[in-house]
C-alpha cells in the first residue's frame, strides 16, 4: 500500500532549536559594535548639528509617523512571528505566503484611508506646529523654521506617508525573517538601516538642508532597508522552506477570511499592546509639552537610555517569541527553563549598564551634548523605569505565546495610567513629570505580568543570580563614582577636542566599572551553571576566554 504524500511536504531535518537559538544569539551580539557605531553617529550628528528647536520640530514629526504606525500595524508585527511558524508547521508554505501577503494587503488598504484624512486634515495639522515654533526663543531659528513649514508643507505630509509605507513592508518582512532565526540577514539589514540615515544626513547638512535633508534621510533609508529585506523573503521563499510539516487537521484549516484560527483575537489583543506601549512612550508625551526645546530635551533624555538599553537587549534580539513557542510545541527544553535563562542574561546586562548609565550621564552630556545637559536628570529617571520593564516584559513574552489574553489585556489596561499622569505631571515638572509619567506606567503593567507569570505559568525568577549581580553593580559604582568626581570640569563651551578627550576618559571609566563588576561577579560564583553550561555548547567566538573570565 503506497503511502500518500501532501504536495509540499519536506523530508529534509531541519536545524535543532537549540543551535538556531544560539546561531540567532552569537549573529545579534556579533553585530553589536557596528550599530553602536551607527547608532553614536546618527544621535551625534541630530544632536550637535542641528538646533534644539529643529530637533524638536523632527520629534513631533516622527512622533505624528510612530502614531498612525500604530494604527496601520493592526498587532501583526508581535503576532506574526507566532503564527509564521506555527502556520508553516500546519498548512505548509502555501498557507504561510498567504499570511503574510494577507497582512501586507490589509495594511496597505489602512494605509490609504489614513493618507486620504491625513491629507485633508494637512492645514490643522501644519498649524499646529507652526503655533509650537512661535514659542521659539530663538527668533532665528524661529523664522527659519517657520519659513520651511510654509514652503515644504507638502514634503512634511508626503514624508510621513512615504515612512509609513515602508514601515509597513519592513516591519511584516522583518518579522518573518525573525520567525525562522535569521539574525544574520535581520542585523544585517537593521545595520543598514541604522548605517544609511547618519551617512545620507551627513550629506543633507553638509547641503545646508536642514530638517527638509534630514527628513528625506529618513525616507530614503528605510526605502533602501525595505527592498532589502524583500529580496532576502523572496530568496527564502524559494530555496531555503525546508521545515518538515503534515497535512493540517481540520482545526488548523483557514479561519474567517482566510487568516489561521485565532489569528485575528491574537493580533486585536497585540494591538492592544501597541497602542498602549505607544501611549506609554515619548512620542505620545511629547504631544503635551508646550516647546519644541522641551520636545528636544525628552527625545534627547529618552535616545540615550533607549540606545544603550538596545545594545543591551541585542543578543536576544527576536529569540523570545519563537523560543517560546517552540518550547510550547515541545521541541526542548522546559518553559522555566528557557524563561530563567533568558532573564539572567537580561540580568547580566542591563543591571550594571543601567548603574554605568545613570552614573556617567551629567558628563556623557557635558562632554557630547552640551545643549541638552537637563536631558541627564531624564536619565536618571528613565533608566530605573525602562530597565525594570525590559527585565519584568520577558514574562509578557511567555503569555502571550500561551495565550493567556486575560492577563495581558489587564496590563496593557494598566498602562493608560500614563494618559492621566501626564496631564497631571508635565504641567507641574515638566520634561521630567513626561518621562515619569510613561514610566511608571511600565513598571506597573511589567509587575502584573511577571507576577501573573509566577501565577499562571509557574515562572520562578532567579533571584540568587540577580542579588550576585547587584552586588557586583554596587561594588562596581564606587570606583566609577569616585573616577568621575576626579575627572578634570569642562564647560558648555568647551573646544571640540576637549571634548573628545573627555569623552576618551568617560569610556576609559567604564571599562574600569566593567572589569570590577567582572571580578565580583566571578568572585561571588560567575556565570549560573546552566548558563555556563549552554554556553559551552555554543560556537561563539573567544568562547574558551569568555568562560574563563565570567
């Protein structure tokens, strides 16, 4: 009797989930110098060059683009990366290109409902910033900037449309390529997207184009970004599907209108999560500060903690949604397991890169940005919030996957809070009261969902391993204190190459910080021993030499 096979079925055994885990883990940290880099150059040059003012006209603008982002992303981009996989596994490739072109075609209609009332909304929208300019100080910049929303009204609504639609082709693809663990084809296209935004508005101001060059530096990359990460989907859609699946039973046929059961109450639950993470954000406060100074000082505040944050959170770039849900399916390991290990190398990083930031931020300003040193004390304040919230988050992670929805719709519920915070706080504090009003409503919704986790899930945290990292933190602040109490005072209007000297022995205090904590941390027992052991595991470069300093 023959056996009968579906048409799309593949034979061919696929890499295991633990070496396309650590592949994915070694291709992110990999990366990490080279989009510092881009990422350095691309907030040296805003916040140098361009003045506070038109800084802050370019905030409210991208903030205007990240706000109807969210609306057009519908929760596909946190959904996606769940049911590629699980779509793949069940309806073959057929059924997964279907998903994702579904998707992209939604959106682009959402897209052109938006562009339609966006452009007939252009003169409030327009009025609305020049009433922000006039309260300019700086009558030059003032005048100047005036004169280019009158003159390029146009090239401001074209820009914002023309970023959404690229984002919409960026985010869909880019969640697919995370889906299957391409951290080397995502960092590599994220590079380029960091990289060409510093180069082509180096060019732009070299051009005496002001906020009109660098507006166009921010459509054109992401166009280039786009197309590459096109071409990489294609090219993985014809020669590399190579993911053993069955014939999909008959509750993993296509639901309503043609997307997989459950997919829609998913990403309505994901939206959810967008929206509110978009109202619990600097783009949304920003909209409640009466300057464009003020503007400027909380983009520049929240940039710095967010790029260090993300250098932080770069190994385990687009690995938790899937690690989960293949866990979940069974393909190794316990959900407890792979949860604590992803929470002690959150741990490992972002406790004393969050205790070097907060310590070094008044002469990271002094030294870098001069006009934005009242953006340190922001720092100081969104570094405890936002950094809690990255480590509290991972447990939303592993709901989401096991769909406990109730819960997560409780949190994102929570974050609204920072709709009220922030018509009470900034009034009275200013940029401050902004980033403690988002902030705190963070903490808020990643307690519940850990504690939720612990609950529901069993989660267990790694308590023992984090006290040794704080120890570690405490000790390493001392000598990083004292370090920069001894450096030598600069002023605002120090000479450049002052400043680059200054900036030389910030990063040479930090390596100091580094190795104390690296000490302690090895004195007090180093690395969990089931971390210790996976890492061996690995084929990361120097692995022989990271094991036997942590």
């Amino acid at each position: 009797m023959k056996e009968h096979m579906a048409p799309e079925t593949r034979t061919t055994r696929g890499p295991s989930l633990s070496s396309q885990v650590s592949r994915a883990v070694i291709w992110n940290t990999l990366f990490v110098p080279l989009r510092i880099i881009a990422e350095v150059v691309a907030t040296l040059l805003k916040l140098t060059v361009l003045s506070p003012a038109s800084y802050g006209l370019l905030t409210l603008i991208n903030a205007t683009n990240n706000a109807l982002g969210t609306w057009i992303d519908l929760g596909t981009g946190r959904a996606l990366p769940k049911y590629i996989p699980e779509t793949l596994a069940t309806g073959g490739p057929r059924a997964m290109r279907r998903l994702v072109l579904l998707v992209l075609g939604t959106q682009a209609t959402l897209l052109t409902c938006i562009a339609i009332g966006f452009i007939a909304l252009r003169d409030s929208y327009l009025g609305d910033l020049r009433t922000k300019i006039l309260r300019v100080e700086d009558l030059a910049a003032q005048t100047r900037l005036l004169a280019f929303v009158s003159d390029h009204g146009g090239l401001i609504i074209a820009a914002v449309l023309a970023m959404l639609l690229m984002g919409i082709g960026y985010d869909v693809l880019m969640a697919y390529l995370s889906s299957f663990f391409k951290q080397k084809a995502w960092n590599g296209i994220a590079l380029t997207a960091n990289l060409l935004p510093p180069l082509l508005t180096s060019v732009a101001i070299l051009a005496n184009w002001d906020v009109a060059g660098v507006l166009l530096a921010g459509v054109l990359a992401p166009t280039i970004a786009t197309s590459l990460v096109t071409w990489q989907v294609i090219r993985h859609w014809n020669t590399e599907l190579q993911i053993p699946h069955t014939q999909a039973p008959d509750s993993a046929q296509p639901g309503r209108f043609g997307l997989p059961p459950g997919f829609i109450r998913y990403c309505a639950v994901a939206f959810l999560m967008t929206a509110t993470d978009f109202l619990a954000s600097a783009e949304f406060v920003v909209f409640f500060v009466e300057t464009l100074v003020a503007a400027a000082i909380i983009k520049a505040g929240v940039s710095i903690v967010k790029m260090m944050l993300s250098y932080l959170y770069t190994p385990i770039v687009g690995v938790q949604i899937p690690l989960f849900t293949r866990v979940r399916a069974g393909e190794g390991g316990t959900l407890n397991g792979a949860y604590q290990s992803i929470v002690r190398l959150q741990v490992l990083l972002f406790v004393p890169g969050g205790v070097g930031l907060m310590l070094l931020a008044q002469p990271i300003f002094v030294a870098l940005f001069p006009k934005y040193v009242t953006a340190a004390e922001l720092v100081w304040v969104l570094v405890p919030c936002l950094f809690l919230e990255s480590l509290l988050i991972t447990a939303h992670n592993a709901l989401s996957v096991y769909e406990k929805l109730h819960t997560i719709v409780i949190s994102r519920v929570l974050t609204l809070i920072s709709v009220p915070l922030v018509l009470l706080l900034t009034p009275v504090f200013g940029p401050i009261g902004a980033a403690l009003a988002f902030g705190i409503a963070r903490v808020v919704a990643g307690l519940w969902v850990t504690l939720s986790g612990v609950r529901l899930l069993g989660l267990r945290w790694p308590w023992r391993f984090t006290f040794r990292v704080l120890l570690a933190s405490g000790v390493m602040a001392l000598p990083v204190f004292g370090l920069t109490l001894l450096m030598p005072g600069i002023s605002a209007q120090a000479e450049l190459f002052v400043r680059l000297r200054e900036a030389l022995l910030l990063a040479g205090v930090a390596t100091i910080g580094a190795v104390c904590f690296v000490a302690v941390l090895r004195l007090t027992g180093g690395l969990d021993p089931l971390d210790r052991e996976q890492l061996a595991k690995t084929k990361l470069p120097l692995k022989k030499w990271v094991l036997r300093v942590l």
